[in-house]
C-alpha cells in the first residue's frame, strides 16, 4: 500500500503517469484530484485499503464521473486519500499520516472525503472529486472552508466507483 506525500498528506505516493484530457473546455487547466474510490485509467484504487491496493489491479477505464471532467479540460495531479472504505467522518485513516487541513491546521479535515478537501484548501488541486452517502463531501469543505456538492442520487454516474451505498 503507497504512504502519503506532500506537506498535506492529501496525496496517495503512487507513480504519477499521464491521465488524458481535453486540452480545451469549460476547466481548462484547473488541476483535478480524485479520490481513490474513483477508477482513473492505470492506476490501482485501494479505497483506503492496503489489501484492497495489493489485489486490484490497474483500472482499464476511468470512471465516467471523472471522465467527464477531464474531457472538459482538467488536467489530473493525483488521487487522494480517503478514510478506510469510505467509512468515516473524520478524515483519519489508520493507515497513513493524517490529512492537514490548511485553513486551519490545529483541526481535522473532516471525512470521508478528506484528501480531496485537503489538497483543495491547501492550493494543492483547484477542484476534487469525492464521494458523499452520508456527508462526506459536506463534512470536509464544512471544516476546510470550502464548498461541498451532493448531487442527487442518480444524477451522477457512479460506473468505475466503489460502492457504498
């Protein structure tokens, strides 16, 4: 199972390889970070998970929702971590160094979601993709300042996802 790097610890340390996106659109040049419950071509997705990382294998397709932003033109620097399985809302995974949350970094980031809101208000990514069941798209950017967004159930494609609920 990859560690974490960077000052935040947002970031899984996996080897960074080129993701494809369109080199125009509505997000142009805004740097996109991807939770790992999201396939992203060529890389394994752990789900905050060491053995679930050791037995997938690399994912052949992105997941549509990611997809979709990259072929509006963001241009992918990462995925991040989450909370084991998705299944917390604090943003505190046993497995790796804590995410920091920069807007205030005494407090927790906030979960499940929580290496997306920390590389986000950290200046790390411009927009992230994170999953919320329950609040864990809203908890982090609640505690990070930022704005989170829970579509309607349905509204996203959830094909190349880990499934929660």
């Amino acid at each position: 199972m990859p560690g974490t790097h960077g000052p935040l610890n947002a970031f899984l340390d996996l080897r960074q390889m080129p993701v494809a996106n369109a080199e125009f659109g509505l997000l142009a040049g805004l740097r996109l970070a991807v939770k790992d419950i999201y396939d992203v071509a060529g890389y394994r997705t752990g789900c905050g998970n060491p053995r679930k990382f050791e037995q997938a294998h690399a994912a052949a397709r992105t997941a549509e929702a990611v997809q979709l932003i990259l072929d509006a033109g963001a241009r992918f620097v990462g995925k991040t971590q989450t909370d084991e399985l998705a299944f917390s809302l604090f943003g505190q995974n046993s497995h790796f160094a804590f995410p920091v949350n920069a807007a205030a970094p005494d407090r927790v980031t906030g979960g499940s979601s929580s290496g997306s809101a920390a590389a986000v208000v950290g200046g790390l990514a411009d927009i992230a993709v994170g999953s919320d069941t329950g609040g864990s798209i809203r908890a982090p950017a609640s505690f990070c300042g930022l704005i989170g967004l829970r579509t309607s159930h349905g509204r996203v494609s959830l094909e190349g996802a880990m499934k929660l609920a």
